[in-house]
C-alpha cells in the first residue's frame, strides 16, 4: 500500500519495479509502431516487379504512411490532452494491428496505398503521445534511459518486420507475411494495455481548435525547438533513404541476392538499439549537443563506406550509419520532452511531424535519384542531408 502511494505521487525512477513495467510495455509498443509502419519497406522491388512500376512509386506505401503518420500527429497530440495519454495509444495500436491484418487483402497498388495511408493516420496516437508520457511520469533524471530503451523498441520492431516480410516473401508471400504480422501486433497491443501504468502527471485540457493552434505556433516560435524539429527532417530523411533504396542495389547485379539474405542487413539494428540505449546513458556526462554532432559524424561516415563495391564493407558502412542514427535520434528526441515547458505532447508531435516528414519527400525523391544516378545519387543526396544537420548544430541555440 505505502509503495503504490509512493508511485502515486512521485516520478518513476530508474531501477524500479515500475519503471521496468513501463519500459517493457512501451518497448511492446515501439516494436509494434514500427514493424507495421516499416514491414513494408524490404518489399519496394517486390512491389515495382508485381505491379510494374519504377523505383519511386514502389516507394508509395511507405511514404504515404510516414507522410499521413506526419500530419497526423499533430492533432493526436491535442487530442491526448483532452481523452488522456493511455486511451490514444491503445485505440492507435489496435486499430493499426487490424490494419495490417487488412494490408494482406490488396491486391492492387491502389488498394495497398489506400490502406496505409489510414493505418498512417491511425499510428499518429501512439509515438507523440509516448513521448509526451514518458517526459511527464518518469524521473528528469531517468528520462533520457527510458527514452532510448523505448526507442530501442523502435528498432527492433523495425527490424523484425523488415526481416520477417522479406524471409515470409521469398517462402510464400508478402501477403501471408502481414496477415501474420498483424496477429502477432494485436497480442503486443494486449500486452501494452494491460501493463501500462496509468498517468498521475497528466492534467486534461478541454479539447478547443484554437489551442491545439496557439500551442503548436507557440512550439515554431521557439529557436531551439526550431533547431531540432530541422535536425528531425534531415536524419529521418537520410536513413529511410538509404535503407528503402540498398535493396534495390543489393537485389541486382553485381550482388544478385535474394529478399531474405537482403534483409538480415537489418539485424545491425541490433546495435542501433544499443546505440539509442548508450547514448542515452551518456547524455548527462557528455552533454546533449556533442553526441548529436558525433551521432551525425557516424551517419556520414557510414555513408561514405557505402560507395564502396565489395559487400562486407557495403554492411559495415550501414552499420556505422544506423548506430549514428539511432543515437542521434534517441538524444534529440528526449531532448524536446525535456526543453519544452508546456504543450509537451504538441512539441514531441512537431518533431515526430518533421521526422516523419523527411521520411516521406526524401524517401521517394531518392528513388528519382536512384532511377538517374544509381547509388552515388541516393549517397549525394543523404550527404546533403546529414551536412544541413551538421550546420543546424553550429547554429543552435545554447538554450536547447
């Protein structure tokens, strides 16, 4: 009785029965968000083959999700101050699991298109709303451990959809892949609705238009946010460009292989989820603004490696990329939570609005690259990203 008054009424701390409760159940949460938002991406070829297409309209059914997700976010926010945190996740978990289920069903790219394009918006409850949370119940001091466990989540949901479509594909099809996506995501959904301790900081705002405006203009007037809502767009922009397009390099000649052993290059998001989780950690020894500008360092370096032609070094250059990123994403996005004083879901949903919006234009305008220069087009064009990045750091303001 006196622990749950504790709970009650104090943040959770690291360490804690209930702090690994809530890890847990948003770790479930993080994995189903992105292996239903990213199980399509392994399959970019697979759909230009079937349904004749070229490279940047395959890109379609992932763009319009992220694109739709991006928009979205920014009333689910508002909306979460009003119905509360844990109601919106739920209905968007469910209801996006059922949408997957649903995916199996198209059997045109229309269809398919149209499909995600509403499971975007209905995933817009879950990652604002997790942020929000999360920035609102746990510790000042635990927040940046929680948020890259949490988005270790992310990466491991991302990887195993991307591996696990791509391996069903090659045995069956890419159908049978997210109908059995879509049930193993409605048994997470349980997990999380059942384990997610409810929210004691949260304080309800009557829903008004005018607010969900005044709060959002309130967010772009601040010079900081600005700087990281910039650095939103130009990593996400970068990393979904080079994983939605080294398929099609590594499907072709000279590799020639197959979906399932193209898409084991996704288990070094392994080592993103450790690198989210590291850099975390190292925030308050080292500061926010140095593992940004070393997380993005990574990125390019990683990029960088990828022009070369022999394979192992193709993997390597990948896996320094997506360690930078994860890395660079998990500080910034704790770092929103952390520098907006009020609207706490509203900033956390313009940054996810940016970053979600860099997927989308540079995820399908690589595929105009790819289709007139090949790889060295897709590699400028994320080197032009990450170097806009690097520049926002030198700008930014000391008061992020």
């Amino acid at each position: 009785m006196n622990e749950l008054t504790v709970q009650e009424a104090d943040f959770i701390e690291s360490g804690s029965r209930t702090f690994r409760q809530t890890n847990l159940a948003f770790f479930a949460a993080g994995f189903v968000t992105f292996i239903t938002l990213y199980d399509v991406q392994p399959l970019l070829p697979e759909f230009a083959r079937e349904f004749g297409v070229p490279a940047a309209m395959a890109s379609l059914p992932l763009s319009v999700t992220t694109c739709t997700l991006a928009v979205a976010m920014l009333l689910a926010g508002t909306i979460s101050e009003t119905l509360g945190r844990k109601p919106v996740m739920v209905f968007s978990l469910v209801l996006t699991s059922l949408l997957a289920l649903l995916t199996a069903c198209s059997h045109s790219l229309a269809s398919l298109i149209a499909i995600r394009f509403v499971q975007g918006i209905v995933l817009a409850g879950l990652p604002s709303v997790a942020m929000a949370y999360l920035s609102e119940e746990i510790a000042p001091s635990s927040i940046g451990a929680a948020m890259g466990l949490y988005i270790s989540g992310n990466a491991i949901g991302g990887m195993t959809g991307r591996i696990f479509t791509a391996t069903v594909t090659d045995l069956a099809s890419w159908r049978l892949a997210m109908a059995l996506i879509g049930v193993a995501c409605l048994a997470l959904s349980g997990y999380f609705i059942r384990h997610l301790p409810p929210s004691n900081h949260f304080r309800r705002h009557p829903f008004a238009v005018r607010y969900l405006f005044t709060s959002l203009a309130g967010q772009l007037r601040d010079p900081a946010l600005l700087a990281l809502y910039g650095l939103a767009f130009m990593v996400m922009g970068s990393f979904v460009t080079l994983y939605n397009y080294i398929t099609f390099r590594l499907l072709g000649h000279p590799y020639n292989l197959s979906q399932t052993l193209v898409s084991l290059i996704f288990l070094v998001y392994f080592l993103g989820s450790y690198s989210s989780s590291a850099m975390g950690a190292l925030v308050n020894r080292f500061g926010r603004r140095p593992l940004i500008r070393a997380g993005l360092t990574a990125m390019a370096l990683g990029t960088a490696i990828t022009l070369a032609a022999p394979l192992p070094l193709i993997i390597v250059g990948i896996a320094i990329f997506t360690c930078g990123f994860f890395g660079t994403h998990s500080v910034a996005s704790s770092w929103v939570g952390r520098h907006a004083r009020t609207a706490k879901a509203q900033a956390s949903s313009l940054y996810l609005f940016f970053y979600y919006l860099g997927s989308s234009i540079s995820g399908t305008a690589g595929g105009f690259c790819w289709t007139h220069a090949g790889w060295g087009g897709v590699a400028g064009l994320i080197g032009l990203l990450l170097a806009s990045a690097l520049l926002i750091t030198t700008r930014q303001a000391d008061t992020a």
